[in-house]
C-alpha cells in the first residue's frame, strides 16, 4: 500500500482550491467572505499540512511493515 498517489491527489485539490479562492478575492471583499474565510477555508488550510504530515508518516510506517513482513 502507497499513500503517495493520495498524498499527490490532496495536495495538488488544495492548491487548485487556493487558486481558486484567491481569485475571489477581487470580486468578493464582503463580511460574508471574511467570515467564511474564517469558519472554513482557514481552518482546512490550517489542518493540511498536519494531514499531509500524517499521510507521510503512515506511508513509511506501511512500508516498513510489508518489509518486516517480507513482501
């Protein structure tokens, strides 16, 4: 099992979604924005490099246990 390939698919989503929600910007410059910025976008931003993180680290804990394992 690889979690490099989910790994590339999330991190690549995000940066899409950034893109995207950046260029809102010059359209979008209310309290509504703000305060979506604030309740979601934010907060995944904040939490995606600690999944990333995550998702590294449990791919080298599978990967040493299928060597373990021998397979």
């Amino acid at each position: 099992m690889n979690l490099s390939a989910g790994r590339y698919q999330l991190a690549n989503a995000f940066k899409s979604l950034k893109q995207e929600w950046e260029a809102t910007e010059s359209v979008w410059r209310d309290m509504v924005r703000r305060d979506f910025a604030a309740a979601h976008f934010d907060p995944l931003a904040a939490r995606l490099s600690t999944v990333l993180s995550a998702m590294d680290r449990l791919d080298e804990a599978l990967g040493q246990m299928n060597h373990d394992c021998g397979e």
